[in-house]
C-alpha cells in the first residue's frame, strides 16, 4: 500500500495552485471542473488536488493499494461499524474502492486499479507525498484504529505523536496529540538534502522563511523544513525517511527525549510554534455522503 495524494477544499483554488508551482515547485497536471490536480516528478498522476468550496476542508487522502489489501480493510471496517461508502474515482489515474470515515472524522480513501504516468526527469519537483499528518483529541486510539481496521503499523510513539506505516517507510501518516482532530501537516518528498535546501532558498527569494526547521527529526530521521502555505495549510519538504523493517521495535516518548533548548538531530532549528498552531486548526474534516453498504 502507498499514500498518493489529497484532497482539499478551499475557496481560491487557482490561487494555492499558483503557489504550488511558481514557488513551492510542483508541476501542473489537470484542471476538471474547478478543481487544479498538481504532481511531483513521480508516477502517481497527482498528489494533491484543490477544489473550489466556500468553505476549507479536508476532502479525503488517498491510498493505493491491491485487491487483497481492500478486501481486508472492507471486512474490518464493516466489522468495526465505521462510517464508509464504495466510491469511483472520478480524479486522474481513476480506480475505485472505499472511502472510510475514522472515529475522529479523519477520511481515507482506499483504490484499487489506479494508473500512473509517466515520471518527470530533472528539476526540484518533490517526487510524492511521504506523509500526511492529523491532529487527534486521542492519538493512542487512533493510531489503534489504524492498526485494528486498516492493517497499518504503529512504528514510534513520542509526547507530540503517534507514527504510523503502511509500508516499509516509518511513517505514512502520524497522529499529534492535540486535543481537536484536524490536519496537522502535508509533507512532500524531495529526491535529496540537496533539493530540501534549494527548496527552501527558492522559498526565500520569495520572502519566506521556515516555520520550523530545517532540521532531522527523531522518529523516521527525515530532514523537514515546514511552512505555513499562504492559502492556509502546514507544508513540509522532506527527504530520507527511514525504512524499518517488520520486527522493528516501537519507540516510546523516553526515547525521543531531547537536551534542553533542541527541538531535533541537528539542534540548530526554531520553531514558530504559535503560527504553527494556528495553521494546523483550520483544515477540518466534513463527510458528504451517507454510509453505504461495502459489498463484496
């Protein structure tokens, strides 16, 4: 299974696209109907859409993933009693699968039969998203649910969250223990530090600073370098999160227990905490379907 994109809406889509690919460094792949569908230099047709609302919302995130991998998530959620409904992707690449409601509004979509395209050579394009990152009111259930329901794997527990894989990489997605549930942050892989750090001086030659980092994580090692995007969400580029192995052990908070005054590997990165947790409230979960049998 792999994370692929998602799925936001928000009120000036043309103009968080803009952003995306003048300065952030995506590359345009589709409009449809109002929503701006951008890609990385990888195969996924997309990583993230943006769709005119009114309102900003978190529409869904999606996975690919094979037929086994659906059927057993079908069986678990239908089990559990979550919200879920099948769904045809009507988004480049198609498939079609679920879309599964977690306890605390968070919507995954799940597709099987997906296409790709052909990757971009060359350039600072991130090549996919490496995580997507929710805020919860009770990060331990969550990251239960994930693992009970979806057959994903917690890998690391520290005081702000709890990491979790669905693949050989540390962290698909992550739950921060911060008392509302929303999205926390969006992070995209870059080819190497390299295009981290040409990443964030293109950022500056257009007055943006980090809001935090650059920097090396803990859990997952990767270096970051976060930004609040200007249409609203927390951005991050990334690179070289760790792959672990089956029998990896799970990290609990004392192993990831800083000196004083670092907030990092590295211990040369600031943080706009404030900024930060203005920018992670806004992007709330909203369901618009009504629960549907799953079938077979």
């Amino acid at each position: 299974m792999k994370l692929r994109s998602i799925e936001l809406a928000l009120p000036d889509p043309a103009a968080a696209a803009a952003f995306m690919v003048d300065i952030w460094g995506m590359a345009p792949a589709k409009v449809q109907d109002g929503t701006h569908y951008l890609r990385g230099s990888g195969a996924f047709p997309y990583l993230v859409a943006f769709e005119p609302s009114e309102q900003e919302f978190v529409r869904s995130t999606t996975f690919v993933c094979d037929e086994a991998e659906l059927a057993r998530i079908k069986t678990q959620v239908a089990e559990a009693g979550c919200p879920a409904t099948p769904t045809v992707s009507q988004d480049p690449g198609g498939g079609h699968g679920i879309i599964v409601e977690l306890p605390e509004g968070e919507l995954l979509r799940f597709l099987v039969d997906t296409q790709e395209v052909d990757p971009i050579a060359g350039g600072d394009l991130p090549v996919k998203l490496t995580h997507v990152v929710f805020n919860s009111a009770d990060a331990e259930a969550s990251g239960d649910v994930a693992e009970r329901l979806l057959g994903f794997r917690v890998s690391d527990r520290t005081r702000g969250m709890v990491f979790v894989r669905c693949n050989d990489s540390h962290h698909s997605t992550a739950f921060a223990r911060a008392g509302f549930a929303s999205l926390n942050h969006i992070a995209f892989e870059m080819a190497d530090l390299d295009a981290v750090m040409r990443g964030i001086g293109r950022l500056r030659d257009h007055g943006a600073t980090p809001a935090w980092g650059p920097g090396r994580h803990g859990p997952g090692a990767n270096v970051y370098a976060y930004y609040i995007a200007p249409f609203g969400p927390v951005i991050e580029f990334s690179t070289a999160v760790e792959k672990v192995p089956d029998d990896y052990r799970v990290g609990t908070p004392d192993d990831w227990i800083w000196p004083p005054n670092r907030i990092d590997q590295w211990g040369i990165s600031d943080k706009d905490f404030d900024g930060l947790r203005k920018a992670e409230e806004r992007f709330r979960f909203r369901r618009d379907w009504e629960p549907e049998p799953l079938g077979n």
